[in-house]
C-alpha cells in the first residue's frame, strides 16, 4: 500500500507538534475562549427566556385580576341596586306587608331574657332611626374596603 501524499494527514500528534508549543497554546485559548463565550450566552439566552415567560405569566394574572376587579364592581352595584330601600320597599308592597304605625308589643311573664330597657330599645328599633342603619351601599363599600386591605397585606414587595 502506498503513502498518500495527501495534505491532511492521519498523522496529527505529529502535526501538532510541528506547530510548536506558541501556536498550541493560542489554538487552545482561542478555544477555551470559544467554550466560555458560548456557554455565557447559552446561561443569557435561558435566563432571558425564563424572564420573558414569567413576565407574560405576571401579564396574563395582571389581566385576570382586573377582569376580577370589574367583575367584583359590578356584582357590587347590583347589590346596592337589588338592596336599595325603594325597591326592597316596592317589593314588600307586592308581598302585602304594609308600613308599622305603631308597634305592640307582647310581654311575656317570667321569661329570663325579659329586661325593663329591652322594650324601649326595641320600640326605637322598630320606629327606627334611618338614618343609623347602614345603606347596602355603604356595607358593600365596607366589604370592598376590608377585601383592598387583605390585597395590599398580601402583595410581597419581592423583585
């Protein structure tokens, strides 16, 4: 079998040493160099790709907490509407109840619950004073008020 004289030989330890040892080493820092670069832009590509998943994740929960948000508004309107003193008044009208010109009341002998100051203090309750009792509105804004201050306590201040 003839030697080829081809110009790349099989023969590469001897060509490396042909090189010499200057040339070796730049071959081997250029690289290593090489290595490194690459893998400090494979370790920025994950995390930049990590980044923008979770940034879409943090858009998309931004998006479903606002349609909660209208949600909630809404359901509080309707509460304050379907609440609101005329329409509960309209529809106790339907159901046949009539205004209290005045109250009776019937005392019970010997009941244990039976106080002196209890049939004053109902008799105001039933005359009533409208304008101590909370409006639906105003306890549905109570409500929104206690569900805000529950958010801010649960929201974390973490990057």
């Amino acid at each position: 079998m003839a030697q080829s004289r081809h110009p790349i030989s099989s023969n590469v330890p001897n060509q490396l040493h042909r090189l010499g040892p200057m040339k070796l080493r730049g071959a081997l820092g250029l690289l290593a160099a090489i290595l490194v670069i690459g893998l400090v832009g494979w370790m920025y590509l994950s995390q930049a790709s990590e980044v923008a998943g979770t940034e879409r994740r943090i858009g998309e929960l931004r998006q479903q907490k606002e349609g909660l948000q209208r949600q909630n508004d809404q359901l509080t309107y309707e509460i304050g509407r379907l609440a609101s003193v005329d329409r509960l008044e309209k529809r106790a009208r339907e159901l046949g109840y009539v205004p209290v010109s005045q109250a009776r009341f019937l005392v019970v002998g010997n009941y244990p619950a039976q106080d002196r100051g209890t049939s004053n203090e109902a008799t105001t309750l039933v005359q009533g004073d409208s304008a101590k009792r909370p409006t639906p509105l105003a306890v549905a804004g109570w409500w929104k008020a206690v569900a805000d201050q529950f958010e801010m306590w649960t929201q974390t201040d973490q990057p």
